[in-house]
C-alpha cells in the first residue's frame, strides 16, 4: 500500500536526519551523464541493475520507478540544472517507515570526465534509519555498479 511522505524541498538534501553520500568519476562528460539521468528516465533499468521500471510522468516533472523486490515510488523532479544537478523527491511509497526521501545526483568536471556525487537524504522511523544505516555499504554498491555500468552505456554510445 502506497503512503505519502512529506513534501520537503532541496534543501532536505543537506538537513536530513540521515544523509548518505557516494562519489565516483566516470570518464563520460557531465553533458552526457546528465541527459543519462535526466533525459533518458526509461533508460535507468538498463544501467543501474536495482530498477525494473523507470518512467517519466506528469510532461517530465515526475517519475514513477519500481525496483527489485517490488518496492515503488512515486517523485516529483525538484531540480534539472543541465550539467550540474538533478534531484527528486519522492511522494508516495510502499517502503515502510519512510517519512521523506530526497535523491539529489551533483555532476562535477573532473577532466575530461565527471565526478558524480548522490546524496540519498531521508526521515523514518527509527527501524527505517536503523535499516538505511545497516544498508549503507549495500547502497554504495549499487551506486558503485550503476555508474561504472552507465559509464559503459554512454561509452558504448559514442564508438
């Protein structure tokens, strides 16, 4: 059963009672990384192996993702800066315990490639926080894996 969580702002991504946050370089351009993220929303179940279903909703200020497991949400799109930014906020999951869940992706130049920082910034219950906290480095991994795996994607594209 699909709850809703508090809308909060992008500013959460900073204030959140629990931030964890990842950085990797790729070699593909910010350009490129943002249309990956921001432009191409179906594309994501191809690259970052936890979605099963991505898709843009309400002409783009949305998004609906479904993962492995069968947790879904519904986002609204807080932020599109092309290079530099994309952020959402989820609205409404079946993931107990969750009160608020912002996602913000931060693209940096980093010579010829990029330096892409997510910060997954949440509120829950204090089983929630506990579960994201025991989950960090499971979290980090996929985050790991998706990049490395969207680096390729976009590689691929460009020979």
């Amino acid at each position: 059963m699909a709850r809703r969580l508090r809308p909060v702002g992008l500013d959460f991504a900073e204030t959140a009672p629990l931030r964890l946050v990842f950085a990797r370089e790729m070699t593909a351009p910010p350009e490129a990384v943002f249309r990956a993220l921001a432009e191409d929303v179906s594309g994501w179940s191809e690259w970052f192996s936890a979605v099963t279903l991505a898709r843009p909703s309400g002409d783009g200020t949305g998004r609906e993702m479904r993962l492995l497991g069968g947790t879904r949400f519904q986002e609204t799109v807080l932020a599109s800066r092309a290079p530099e930014v994309y952020a959402y906020r989820v609205d409404t999951t079946n993931a107990p315990g969750a009160r608020a869940l912002v996602e913000e992706w931060r693209l940096t130049p980093a010579g010829s490639g990029t330096r892409v920082r997510w910060t997954f910034a949440a509120d829950g219950t204090a089983p929630f926080r506990v579960a994201l906290k025991v989950g960090r480095a499971g979290l980090g991994r996929a985050f790991r894996d998706a990049v490395t795996a969207l680096d390729r994607r976009l590689a691929s594209a460009h020979t």
